[in-house]
C-alpha cells in the first residue's frame, strides 16, 4: 500500500499541537518500516488546485502567517500536505489504496477561512482535483476526527452527489455502529474518502477509540469500497496527538483499509 508522505511534514511549522515536533515520528517508523507499505513523495499543489477550494484572500493569510520566522516552513509544509492529498487521491483512482500522511491537518479550513490547526483543506482540494479532472462525479467522506469537519461541509456541501459524515457517538460500540449505519445506508459512490483524525483514541483527547476501532472502521471502508465504488478507497491524516500510539493507531486503520484480515494489532 502506498503512504504519501514528505520528510518536511517531520519539522515543526507552528506551534499548535497538530504541528509539535516529533508528532509523527511514530507513524514514519511504523511505516516505512512495514514491508507492506511503500513511502511516495508528493509534490506541492498549485495555486489553481487551492483555488478550487479556497478563495485568494485565504490563501494570501496563509502566505503571510509563514512570513514569521517561527513559522517559516508553513507554506511549503501546507502546500505539500494538499498536494500530498491530491496525490493520494489520485493513487486510490488510479492504481489502489492509499494514505496521506501529511500535515498540516485541513479539515477545519473553509473556503473564507481557516482554524483549528488548520490551513488548506487537504481533503476537500483532493476530491475537488478529481472532480475537476472527471475521475469522479460522486463521493462518500467518512471525517472519524474527534472534532466535526466544519471546513469539509463549508466547501464540499453543494457538491450534491457528495455525502460527507461525522459519527457523533461517544463509546466505541455505538461510534462502531454509527458509521456501519451511514456506510449501509449510502448510495453508490465513485470513492469513499477518510479524513482519519486519531484525535478520538482512548489515550488521546477524546477518551473513545481504541485501537483495534480504527482498524475496524479501515476495515468497513475496505468492505464497502469493494461493494459501492470499485474498491477505491484513501484517506489522509486530520488530528491526533498521542505522539507515541499514533504509529499504531494509523498502521490499524491502513491495515483494515487495505483488507488484512487479522486481529493482531
Ligand atoms: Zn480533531
């Protein structure tokens, strides 16, 4: 399975959680140490893929921030992580199933404005690129972060053959048949997309999640790619801030997403 990643998502180009140094050192190793899963480097999006998204003034405020010196690498590490989601995105279409491990995080960024550790909203630009290229018409967008994905509805809810969810339950038997629920009751699509936040890990702010439910949830996406949409199937990283169980907890979901069916996590 491909992981998309580049060693500048490594450095710290903030000074919020989502962009703390070390944060994905667990997942790197996990990673790129599986014989299972091969790292691609991404290129950095265009200005006309983040157009599809966001509009100028966004963009600008985004260019400016990075004009700090504590937040040189900013820019370049947002423009990486679109063009990271783009990449993956097309992966899924293209060849077979895919993850983006990539930050900045994007699904709290609109199309007029950006928060919650957030600056270009990775996902929402990867399923537009797609549209915008005719790969797709129709897609299901499965956000299990621990916060809502604010930025995806604000930019993806016109699309009308789009079907974004965010399970709301708050213990993992219900959170488990939540998105079994959603899952069954969609149309077919051409893809289904993850914004994959581990931010609801039991050892992480939302106290939720264990691991072996992000393998399930990978898994039930795995299931119904393989009825609904052709087996295309991706995901790229939102939150999460167990520095140390990350690794694990991302490994578990790519492991259910790319169908391994096993129990040993
Ligand atoms: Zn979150």
């Amino acid at each position: 399975m491909k992981v998309v990643y580049h060693p500048l998502m490594k450095e710290s180009y903030d000074h919020t959680p989502a962009g703390a140094p070390g944060r994905l050192d667990t997942s790197v190793k996990i990673l790129s140490e599986h014989p299972d899963y091969d790292i691609v480097m991404p290129k950095p999006a265009t200005e006309q893929q983040l157009l599809l998204a966001h509009d100028d003034g966004t963009i600008s405020r985004v260019k400016r921030e990075s004009e700090s010196s504590s937040k040189q690498n900013l820019y370049k590490t947002a423009l990486l992580a679109a063009g990271g989601a783009i990449l993956t995105g097309k992966i899924a279409i293209e060849e077979d199933v895919a993850f983006g491990l990539i930050r900045p995080p994007g699904h709290h960024a609109s199309r007029s404005s950006y928060w919650g550790f957030c600056y270009f909203n990775n996902i929402a630009i990867s399923l537009l690129e797609l549209k915008n290229e005719g790969l797709i018409e129709s897609a299901f967008l499965l956000d299990f972060d621990l916060h809502t994905g604010d930025g995806n509805i604000n930019i993806l809810d016109s699309e009308s053959s789009f079907v974004i969810s965010n399970p709301r339950s708050n213990n993992e038997e219900d959170y488990l048949r939540e998105v079994r629920a959603v899952l069954e009751s969609s149309p077919e699509v051409d893809i289904i997309a993850a914004s994959a936040g581990f931010d609801q890990y039991i050892h992480c702010w939302g106290s939720n999640l264990s691991t072996k439910a992000f393998y399930e949830i990978g898994f039930m996406m795995y299931e119904f790619a393989k009825e609904k949409c052709d087996g295309k199937r991706y995901g790229v990283l939102e939150g999460g801030y167990n520095h140390e169980d990350l690794g694990r907890n991302v490994l578990a979901f790519c492991e259910g997403l790319r169908g391994v069916q096993s129990t040993i996590l």
